[in-house]
C-alpha cells in the first residue's frame, strides 16, 4: 500500500477573519446550512466524531511486464477517522500489509507507518507547519459545521448563487488559509450541502445519511481529484461523544518517552 492519501483526506473529510458583509448573507445560509444538519442544540452537543469503514480508489504501480510504465491498481483499506475538540484528529489506513496513521494533537503532527505483525518497528514523520494547518482546519470543519471559523483566523465569502445539478444553489468559500479553501454550494430550498469544491481543485460529494445523536451525517463520501481519480469512502460505523484518550493522538515517541518513566 503505497498510501499518503491520509494527509490528501484532509480535503475530502471536510465530507472554514468575519464576514465583511452588513447583510448578513453569510450568516444567514451557515445557519440554513446548519439547520439541515440537525438542531442547535444536537450539533453544539458534538465533542468528537468516530468513523469507521473503507476507503476505495486507485493508485499508479509499475507495471508487472514492463517496470518502465506505471498502471493503475484498484486499491481497498479499510479507514479509521477521529475528530475530537479542541483540535485533535487521527487517521489510520490498514492494508493486510501496512497501517499507516496520521494525528494531530493541537499544534503537533505525525504520520506513522508500520507493516502488520512487526507493530514494535514503525517509521515516524512530524509534519511541517503547512501541513499541521490543514489537519486544523480539516478538524474543525468535522466539529464546528461551518460555523466560528473567525475564531481561527479564518473568513467565509459570499460567493453568490449558481446551479448545480438542476438545483438553485447559494455558494460560500470557507478560507482558513491561501491554501486551505473549502467552497460549498448550499441548495437554496433547503440548505443541503450539495458538494464541495477544495482549493487545489477537487470535488466531494456526499450520498446518503446517517441520523447519529441528532446529527445528519453521510453514508457516503466520494472524492475527485482534479486530475480525475475518485477516492470513495463508505463508512460501516459512525460514533458521536466516544471519548478518546489524549494517547491517542500524542506523538509517539513522546508517549514511549512518558511510559517509560
């Protein structure tokens, strides 16, 4: 499994300075946008999020008669995804040959690799600052539901309205950062997510439902790059308010280092 797709799903779990705008256009369509989701009181109830299931796309391998030339591989992991307040989140992909796991614990992130059966002998990467900032902002998209991005650091655009599969649609771009943009287009009639548009140019779509604790989530998330290749997440189970223990997303070495003392 030759897999980073766990920092590229940043974009895709997302399935966020204050509005300049004295109209309140903004405001206005997150709380239409948050309505769909599940009542105010359901949605500030959430502390984390627990998904579990597979993830389904295709990667470029050498090709098995001539290494030369790269082929696409059909490729099926099973995923493990947790956001929890105030800013943590761990993702883990596991192959029959290699779980790979990348967290963030606040202001530190780490990508973890190891080969199943040898879990005493893994490979550790701390992520850059550019990185970590878009594992932030992937985690209160997960948490907040489109609302208190301007606590951090962060504006939401009116971006007017067009037409999306035959739907009237209102479009806000979320900015967290130059490069961490996610822009949603709401059906005006009833303030479903109808996609997402990421910064670098890929596209999410989420299909069906699941009710957890009040709270609407999707069934399904299907990601497509801007180069054409479809990542697809179906997720089996979805917990809400599952707390988590801070060992789970501490860097590892450091929690080795504090077990040992």
């Amino acid at each position: 499994m030759k897999v980073r797709p766990a920092l590229r799903l940043a974009a895709l779990l997302a399935v966020l300075v204050p509005t300049a705008f004295a109209d309140g256009r903004t405001d206005e369509w997150i709380a239409k946008g948050r309505a769909a989701l599940g009542s105010e009181s359901a949605l500030n109830a959430v502390t984390s999020v627990h998904y579990s299931g597979t993830l389904e796309t295709t990667e470029r391998v050498p090709d098995k008669d001539d290494p030369t030339k790269l082929v696409d591989r059909p490729l099926r992991v099973g995923i493990d995804i947790i956001f929890q307040k105030p800013c943590q989140q761990r993702i883990s992909l596991r192959s029959d040959k290699i779980v790979e796991t990348t967290a963030l614990d606040d202001l530190d992130g780490w990508v973890r690799r190891m080969e199943v059966g040898k879990e005493d002998q893994w490979q550790l990467t701390l992520l850059d600052s550019g990185q970590i900032k878009k594992l932030r902002a992937n985690t209160w998209v997960n948490l907040d539901f489109y609302r208190n991005i301007e606590q951090h650091g962060g504006r939401v655009e009116y971006q007017g309205e067009t037409v999306v599969d035959g739907k009237a649609c209102v479009v806000l771009s979320f900015v967290y950062s130059e490069n961490s943009i996610f822009t949603r287009y709401f059906e005006k009639a009833t303030g479903i997510l109808v996609k997402t548009v990421t910064e670098s140019g890929g596209e999410i779509r989420e299909q069906g439902e699941v009710i957890e604790k009040g709270v609407r989530y999707p069934k399904v998330l299907v990601n497509k790059s801007a180069n054409g290749i479809a990542t697809i997440i179906t997720f089996d189970s979805i917990k809400v308010n599952e707390p988590m223990p801070a060992s789970e997303f501490a860097v590892p070495a450091l929690t080795l280092s504090a077990r040992a003392k």
